[in-house]
C-alpha cells in the first residue's frame, strides 16, 4: 500500500507539456524521478518514459485518459501571447481552465499548479519589485493578460482542503532559455529586418527575465511543497531571477553574444507607443482586405519601455525558492543553443 501511495504521488500530467516551458518541466520531472505524461494539442517530441496524449483541454473525456492514477497535475498550456484572437483565449485560458479543474476533481487528482504570469498586474505602467498583493489589472494591456487573469483567479479559487484539492499559481516573467520560441527568434527577427537600432525610452528601466530551469524549480517546489498545511496553498508566487536588469542591457547581451549590432538611438516612449497604437488599429480596421502584423505591437513597446519586476521574497519564505542559474549563465546558455540565429549563418 506504501509502495503504491509513494508511486502515485510520483505520478503526474503535464498539460502543454509539449510547450517550451512544458517541455523543459517534463524534461526535470523525469531526471527527479517521476513519471511523467503529457497533454497537448501537438506532439512535438518523444522522450523514453513519457506517455503523451494528444487532445484539446477543452475536452474533458480527452482528459481523463492522461488524468487516470495521476495525484498532480501542471497546467502550463495556453494559446502563444502574440495571437490577438480573443476568442482562441477565451476558450483555452477561461473555458478550457474550468474544465481542467473540473476532470482533475472528477479524477482525484490532489494537486493542481498553474503556471500563470506576472503580467496579471501590469497595465503597461511601472512596477518596482511588485509583490504578489498588487492588485490584478484593471485595464490589461490585451487579451492574453485578460484571460490569464480569470484562469489565475479560478485555479486559486478552486483550492479546497475540504475536498483534498490544493492549488497554487506561479507567475513567471519574461521566460527565456534554449528552445524558446518567442523572445531570441522575434529579437533576431527584427535584428534581421534592420529594426533593432532604437532603444525605447532613455533606457534606463528594469525588468526581470527569467531563465526557463529556474521557473522550472519554481513549479517543482511548488508541487512539492502543496500540503494542506501549508502556506502556500490557493496562492499566487512570482518567480523571477531575481535579477532585474535593464530591458535594453538584456536585449543588446543577446544580440551581441549572437554577432549583431546592440540598438543605438533613442525615441521617445510616447511617440512610438502612439505609433505602435495607430498601426495596430489600422491592421484591425484592414483586416478584410489585407493581413499585416506590425513589429511594434503597443505591448511590446509597454513592455520594451517601462519598468516592470517584481519581488519573489514570497516564495523565499513559503517554499525556499533560490534561483539555480544566473542571469549570465542563463544568458550564455540561451546564446550558445541558437547556432542556427547567428548574424551570417
Ligand atoms: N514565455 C513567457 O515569457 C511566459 C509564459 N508564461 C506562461 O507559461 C506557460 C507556458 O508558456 P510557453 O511554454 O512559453 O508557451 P508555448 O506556446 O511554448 O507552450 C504552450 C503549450 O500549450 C499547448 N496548448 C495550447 N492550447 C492548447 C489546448 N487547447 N489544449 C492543449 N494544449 C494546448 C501548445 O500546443 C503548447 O505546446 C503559458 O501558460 C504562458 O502563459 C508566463 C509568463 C511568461
Ligand atoms: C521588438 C522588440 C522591441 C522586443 C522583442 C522582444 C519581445 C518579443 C519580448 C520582450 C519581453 C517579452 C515578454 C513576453 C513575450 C516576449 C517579449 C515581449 C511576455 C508577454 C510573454 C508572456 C507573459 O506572460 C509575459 C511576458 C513578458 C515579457
């Protein structure tokens, strides 16, 4: 009975396990001995001991089979940040959420963590070192953030001692590391193009990036320290690096460590925020006629222009977190694992 108890609580799903973010949180499950199944819509890679299932978290009997004898689950599957189809979020983040909880109460799962985001309390104005008590956005800046909010609240809501169900959510910021999809593969991208000269702003603001293993170690430790004595349980954590560093000191280590030139020149932030404002409603108002995605996004000029990170002391205290890589580590990590990016190849 002992041995069958230790061994369901080694067992878990990882749903958007085939996600970068997922994929790596698989990768450490396996090596501190668990084993592991994934739930995605795609399967992008094999790995031995893995059993995946390919299915949409909006199906509830598609997810009973990855759920069945399964104590903890990580829900780290969401549609990509840059879509700008509410509906897409909507469905996945709110409606998809709700029905995550609802099979792993109807499975028996016990544990459930959320991989939410810092951005739920950024408006596209400053945050200093913003603790987990900030208050959720108000005006979030598109419907990523939006619905990660809901999703956040209803995963949090849904703990219940009573029940046997504990949740958690952690809010990572800014993930970067090898096999990122978004952060070096856009950067290059408009390096390539010649749209990387500008910096935003004077330059000046902080940020938090946040290596992928450490957001890593955040999710584990959660799941690890889910017990219904503990603190942590129904609550939101901020995991960063720890590190904040200037948005632009960031962006030219990349580009530089991958061969191109660091962004010179200055603009000022209302000017290009404003631009960015206009190109995004004209793509809305010629969608029917013609399709065109601006590099400027008003996000990403918010989030390339201000101030935003935030404090993981929380999770120092609750649950011992201690970021395990370096900034610079991370960073020469992330340089080295993009061969293929490199200026002339
Ligand atoms: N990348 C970043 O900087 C940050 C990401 N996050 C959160 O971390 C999580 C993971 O993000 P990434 O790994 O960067 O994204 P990703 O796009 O690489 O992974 C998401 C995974 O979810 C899967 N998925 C999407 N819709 C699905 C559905 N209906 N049913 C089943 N699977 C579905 C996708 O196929 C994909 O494999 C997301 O929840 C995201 O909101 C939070 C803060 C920062
Ligand atoms: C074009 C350039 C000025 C900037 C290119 C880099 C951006 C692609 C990234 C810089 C900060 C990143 C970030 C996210 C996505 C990629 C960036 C905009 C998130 C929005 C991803 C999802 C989240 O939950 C929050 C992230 C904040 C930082």
């Amino acid at each position: 009975m002992a041995t069958r108890v230790r061994h369901r609580n080694k067992r878990c799903t990882v749903i958007g396990g085939s996600g970068f973010l997922g994929r790596h949180l698989v990768e450490k499950l396996l090596e501190r001995g668990y084993s592991v199944s994934v739930f995605d819509i795609c399967e992008n890679f094999e790995l031995p001991g893995v059993i995946f299932h390919q299915g949409d978290l909006c199906d509830k009997q598609a997810l009973f089979p990855a759920l069945k004898d399964v104590s903890l689950v990580f829900h780290c599957a969401s549609p990509a940040p840059g879509s700008d189809n509410r509906g897409l979020f909507e469905r996945v983040n709110i409606q998809g959420t709700r029905t995550v909880i609802q099979a792993c109460l109807e499975a028996g799962v016990e544990k459930l963590v959320l991989t939410s985001s810092a951005s739920v309390v950024f408006e596209g104005t400053d945050i200093k070192n913003g603790r987990e008590d900030l208050p959720y956005a108000k005006k979030p800046i598109d419907y990523y953030t939006e619905t990660k909010i809901e999703q956040e609240k209803l995963v949090l809501k849904a703990c219940d001692k009573g029940k046997g169900f504990l949740t958690v959510a952690i809010r990572p910021h800014g993930i970067f590391g090898p096999r990122d999809p978004q952060l070096v593969p856009i950067l290059v991208d408009t390096a390539r193009r010649g749209k990387m000269k500008f910096i935003i702003g004077n330059g000046t603001n902080l940020v938090d990036f946040t290596f992928v293993e450490n957001v890593v170690h955040g999710h584990i430790l959660a799941a690890e320290h889910l017990r219904a004595d503990s603190p942590i349980c129904g609550k939101p954590y901020h995991i960063t690096n720890d590190e904040p560093i200037r948005f632009w000191d960031f962006m030219s280590e990349v580009l530089v460590g991958l061969g191109y030139d660091p962004p010179r020149y200055h603009l000022p932030y209302m000017l290009v925020y404003g631009l960015a404002l206009f190109l995004w409603l004209l793509a809305l108002i010629l969608r029917p006629l013609v399709s065109f995605k601006p590099t400027f996004t008003p996000m990403r000029v918010a989030l390339a222009g201000t101030h935003h990170y935030y404090s993981c002391e929380r999770a120092k205290q609750d649950m011992g977190y201690k970021p395990v890589v370096s900034l610079k580590e991370g960073i020469d990590r992330t340089v080295q694992s993009y061969p293929h990016l490199r200026q002339g190849s």
